[in-house]
C-alpha cells in the first residue's frame, strides 16, 4: 500500500475557450498521508476548488473541460478509471464540505430523510430505524444537543453554524478516508466558525481521516492544517509543514500574502507593492532540502 | 490610523435609538436603547456578529427606515424620517459587494454622473471632469469611465463604489463590510485608500465589519453589538488589549490569527474569559 491517502501529480487543466485552449492548472503535484491534514490556501481564482472538484471527478462530464495528470487516491490511478468508479467514492470513500452549509442542504427534505440517503449510500440495506439511531449517535458527536429534534427539522429551520455541523456530521459518517473542506465555515460567524473548526479537528483526528483543506483564509489554515500548499495562479509557490512555513515564509507571494493581513496586535494598515515581481518565481518546497 | 488627533464635537449623534420589527404574532427587539457618538474625522468601527443589529444601525443612519424610539442628529440637527436631498447627501453608504451595488448596464463614467446629477453637483460642463478626478482620487485610470462594472475586477469595482459614495461630497460614510468580499492583498490596498480619503476629505466613518484583524488597525473607537444591544465602546487598543466585556472578548478569542505574538494575546483575553 502507498504511503499516501492522495498522491497528485502534474495535474492540468485547461478550458475550451473561443480563442482555444486557457490552462488554469499548470502542472499540481501534491499528496497527503494517511491522518494528515493538508491545506491548499490561495486567493480566488489561483485553481484551488477546481483541484477539489477533480478530484471528486466532477469536471470529468464537463464538455469544455480538458485534464490531464494523474490522481492517485489509495495507490489506484483515478484518472484512468471510468466516472462510474469515481461516482462510487462519493460520500463513502471521499466526501466534501462546501462553504454554505445552508445551501448545500436540500431545503425541501428534512435533515432525518437527507441523513438516511448518505447512510443508504454506505450501505445499502440500512434499515430506517437503524439510519435513524446511527444519525442521532453522529449528530451527538459533533455536539448537536438535540439530535430527535434536528432530525425532522428542515435546514431552514435551524442556524447556520448548526447546519454547518449536520454537514460535518454527513460528510464523515460512512467513515471516508479523505475528507474535502472547501472553505468550511467562511460564510459563518467567527465564534461559530472557531467551534465548528474546533469540532471538526477533534472528529477527524479521532477517525484518523485524512483531510484536503482548501480556504484563503491563512489564519483558520495555521490553526487547523498539519501541511500547507500555497497556490497562485494556477501553480503551487511554497510548500512546508505549517509551523515552518509560517515562522519562515520564504516565496515573495507568501510573503505578501502574509504580509497583506491586518494584526490584531495593530501595526496598522499593510503596506502592499503594486508589484508582483517574483509571485511567478519557482516553487519552494520546505521539506525538498536544497 | 489610532492616534488621530480629533476635537470630539459629534458629527452623529444616537440617542437611546430602539428598533422593533414586528412579525404578525410576535416582535423582535432588533436595536434596544443604543447611545453613541461619533466625531468629525473618526472612524467608529461597529462590529458585532449576524443578527446583533448592526446592519439596522446602518440603515437608521441612512434613513432607510425610522427609529421606533430615540432620536438622531447630525452636525447638531435631529435627523427626521423623511430625508431632504441634502441630509440625503451627507451620509453615504459603501456595501460588501459592488458587484450587486454597481447597476450592471449603466458605465462606471454614467453611475458617477447620475451621483452628480441627483445631488446638483457642479454644473453641467463640469462634471466630466469631476469624474475624472473622483476615479482619479481612487486610484483608477479615468478611461474606466467608459467600461461597465463586469469588466472590472472585485478590487477596481469597490473603487468605484467608494468613487461614487464620495461624489456628493458627504460628511459621513457607513461602510457596510467594505473589504469583505476581497482577497487579501487587495482588501490592504482598499482599506489603504480608505484612510487617505478620510485623511484627505476629513470624512467620518462608521465602519461595520465582523473583521477585528481590520478593526485593529484602522478604527479609532470601537462599538460592540451582541443581540440588538450595545456591550462595549472603547478606544480600539483600549478593547483588544483591555476587553471588559465578556462577549468582546470572545470574539477576539475566536479570531484565527497568523503570528505568535497574535495567539499570545488572544490567549490572554481567552483566560480572562476563563478565569471571570
């Protein structure tokens, strides 16, 4: 078996535009071992919810989409396999967490009727009292005090930051071994989205699941990531375990990046370059000794 | 920037405002018996999270609906429900995202002009130059004028927005979560060019963000809402390193900070919450 969970590498990926072809991932080669926690932080538009989504394989049907590269989940290369396969890991091998939980929840179906789908998705002849009992022990577990309750609510009947753990909740319960956060939590408020943070960590540390974080929110990324990737237009700058990667920023775009983010021990107001002499420079990898 | 001089003769002045929304059955106490004042030239920043009113105080400022109890002025004059043109013109608002604030068919060059037009800025002939020089002062080349807020990235249409807010020249701006919607490299240079206008123009901000990191470093006084009721108002150093209230001090604790020195002193305001 490999050592890694998710092993990417020269991953591409262009899109028929009028003109031709427009690449938007030049070449991403990254991985994640099993129980780590990665994240890939960028600014909107760097490439990093279009790695998520092919991974999950959900470009593949997408007419004007090309890729190429290859995607090892588990050692099996993905991209050589049918959709039909990659259609079988969602939500039992990989699931994902979108960043509106309110909007990723069916707002017709009630939270028991969704839960009793993810739970048939891992086994199929689940029985409806069993779902139920299983939901309510998942809903204990990321700390919902009223888990009958939640369950014959609909989404718009509760809060975001509720909503936002029943999808935690969902999203780990047929135990996936790779777990995809796409910005977690942005479009909650900062103390519900520290508890959600919070939860979520101590959850996939005690299930040991790996996790692919992606946000640009480099705080939320120093508190929760074991690795960090960071991504710019398309290719990956620097990489390092997070500790050093934040003491020791060493790419002039993580540098600004880093820069570019107001104290609240104060300083005032950052002082940014127009320029972006160096944003394009090689990659910097932390854990490559030069 | 914090230490700005400013002689405190209030500019806006709220006196034990109250706003009640009532939904058939039951009533929602949305703002309850708010105080404050702010100065000319200050920048108040309103932070607080959803639900905790600040987007009603906002738009009580601006006159989108009456106060259900308590009164307002400006510049030592009770702000009546129904707004003149010129009570209009003096407070301004700037939101989170201009993509939705900017009227996709109109140019950039025709949202400022109608800016000019409503409020009888300049005559005429002037005001093409007036555009130009209002782009100007944010930082945009003044062939913008001609292109629509689709061909513009997220940074140059907040200019815009910020452009047209300045326009008819107001005394005070509300800026709705101004840098919100923005990457970060592009809400420093926003935030930026905020504090040189408000330098510049001697502006007056009430600046509502839920970001604290911004907060910090480029508000004078802060105002905490919780539930619809104010829980704090202190100089902003004042709050992040002496935080009274409870509530205050655990939304700085649940900011994710990047730095040492950051966590350190979120630590701190954690253990007095612990301790208290």
């Amino acid at each position: 078996m490999s050592d890694f969970i998710l092993d990417i590498r020269d991953l591409r990926l262009a899109f028929k535009v009028y003109e031709g072809m427009t690449e938007v991932l030049h070449g991403i080669s990254l991985n994640i071992r099993r129980g780590e926690k990665v994240a890939l932080v960028g600014e909107s538009g760097s490439g990093k919810s279009v790695t998520a989504r092919i991974i999950l394989g959900l470009l593949h049907e997408l007419k004007t989409a090309r890729i190429s590269g290859r995607v090892l989940f588990n050692g099996d290369d993905l991209e050589t396999q049918p959709i039909s396969v990659r259609h079988g890991l969602r939500g039992t091998a990989i699931s994902m967490i979108f960043q509106d939980p309110t909007s990723s929840l069916n707002p017709v179906y009630s939270i028991g009727v969704q839960f009793e789908d993810v739970l048939r998705r891992g086994d199929r002849r689940i029985s409806s009292k069993s779902a139920q009992d299983r939901a309510v022990s998942l809903l204990r577990d990321v700390a919902i005090p009223d888990p009958e309750r939640v369950l014959v609510s609909y989404p718009f009947q509760l809060s975001g930051g509720m909503n936002q753990r029943v999808m935690i909740a969902m999203a780990l319960a047929n135990e996936p071994s790779l777990l995809i956060a796409d910005e977690p939590g942005t479009a909650l408020d900062v103390t519900v989205q520290a508890q959600t943070l919070n939860l979520m960590r101590d959850l996939v540390e005690r299930k040991a699941t790996s996790v692919l974080f992606i946000s640009h929110n480099l705080g939320v990324v120093r508190e929760f990531a074991d690795r960090v990737y960071v991504i710019y237009k398309g290719r990956l700058v620097e990489h390092g375990a997070t500790e050093e990667l934040f003491h020791r920023p060493r790419h002039p775009y993580t540098r600004a990046l880093m820069d570019a983010v107001p104290r609240i021990t104060g300083g005032g107001i950052p002082e940014i370059s127009e320029s972006d002499a160096g944003f394009a420079d090689p990659m910097i990898d932390h854990e490559v000794i030069s | 920037m914090n230490d700005v001089a400013c002689e405190f003769r209030p500019v806006l002045e709220v006196r034990k405002v109250s706003k009640v929304f009532s939904t058939g059955s039951h009533e929602i106490n949305a703002l309850e018996s708010v105080s404050l004042s702010v100065a000319r030239g200050e920048c108040l920043a309103v932070v607080g999270e959803s639900g905790s009113g600040k987007t009603t105080f906002a738009n009580m400022l601006l006159g989108v609906y009456a106060p259900s109890a308590g009164e307002m002025y400006l510049d030592g004059h009770p702000l009546p429900a129904r707004r003149t043109l010129n009570l209009r013109r003096a407070i301004q608002l700037v939101q989170q995202n201009p993509l939705s604030s900017l009227n996709p068919r109109r140019t950039v060059g025709a949202s400022l002009k109608l800016a000019l037009d409503v409020h009888r800025i300049g005559d005429r002939a002037g005001r093409r130059g007036r555009i130009a020089a209002l782009l100007d002062e944010v930082g945009l080349p003044t062939d913008f004028a001609q292109r629509f807020p689709a061909a513009l990235s997220g940074g140059q249409r907040q200019r815009v927005a910020i452009a047209r807010a300045i326009a008819c020249e107001p005394e005070v701006l509300v800026l709705d979560e101004p840098t919100s919607a923005l990457d970060v490299l592009v809400q420093a240079r926003v935030l930026k060019l905020l504090d040189d206008l408000r330098q510049r123009r001697n502006l007056t901000y009430v600046f509502i963000t839920h970001d604290l990191g911004v907060v910090r470093n480029i508000a004078d006084r802060v105002a905490v809402f919780e539930r619809g009721q104010l829980v704090e108002q202190a100089p902003t150093a004042k709050l992040f390193e002496q935080p009274a209230n409870a509530y205050t001090r655990s939304l700085i604790g649940a900011i994710p900070v990047i730095t040492d020195e950051e966590e350190a002193l979120r630590r701190k305001v954690l253990e007095e919450n612990d301790s208290g």
